[in-house]
C-alpha cells in the first residue's frame, strides 16, 4: 500500500487545477489548508493521509518530478473512464485511451494521461470475465 507521493511541479496553480479534476473523478478531494505551498488531495482527510497526493511548486532544492509513473487503482471500468474523460478536460495529455491492456495481463484495464509537466498518471481496475 502507497501512503503518499509526493510530484514537484512547475506550474502549481495549473496543476493543482489538472489534480483536482482528475484524481477528483476517483474519490480524491483537495486537502483544505495551508501546507506550506504544497497542495495535498487525499480520499479521506490530511488526518490519515493514506494514499494523499502532494504536489508542490519547484525550488532549487526541489526539483522538478520527471517521467514519474503513479496508478491508482479504481473500482471499476466506468471510474477509469471518468479519470480520463476529466484529466483530458484538466489539460492532459492522452497516453493511452481506456482499454484492456493485454501487455500487463488479461483482465487488466487503464488509461494513461500525461499530467502538465509530462508525467504518467494511470487509473486502472481488473475486469472479470465469465
């Protein structure tokens, strides 16, 4: 299980906006408050921050996140096609449509959006067939 990640990002304002959307459309929500410039998303609250996502603006001793893969996994096909439907409307960029991807196994299911920085940012689920 992840606790946390943490994405050091060029444009804060931008991508918090990209974020929110698309991890929102997942059950994130934006943690309130101030986090010394750092955004934090999280499913539950900054109490049990378990899973949270925290992104903060780069500095020189913070440098820029590059080529960083995240997935989250989602319950189901309709929530993987939520996260890219509103991550493409945030100003993604398509790395890959939903779809069943046999290269990482049968049953698996993602879809893939660069984040404004180029990162790749996944939700995927299993799909059960009987």
């Amino acid at each position: 299980m992840i606790d946390h990640v943490s994405i050091h990002v060029s444009d804060i304002k931008k991508s918090a906006a990209f974020y929110e959307a698309a991890l929102g459309a997942i059950g994130y929500k934006r943690l309130v408050g101030d986090f010394g410039g750092t955004v934090g998303f999280a499913v539950s609250g900054p109490q049990d921050a378990s899973g949270s996502v925290w992104i903060s603006q780069v500095a020189e001793d913070n440098p820029l996140t590059k080529e960083i893969h995240v997935a989250f996994a989602v319950p189901d096909v309709e929530t993987v096609k939520k996260f890219y439907e509103a991550a493409m409307a945030a100003g993604g960029r398509d790395n890959g449509a939903p779809a069943l991807c046999p290269e990482y196994g049968s049953e698996y299911y993602g879809a893939f959006v660069l984040d404004p920085d180029g990162n790749n940012i996944e939700a995927t689920t299993y799909v059960v067939f009987k």
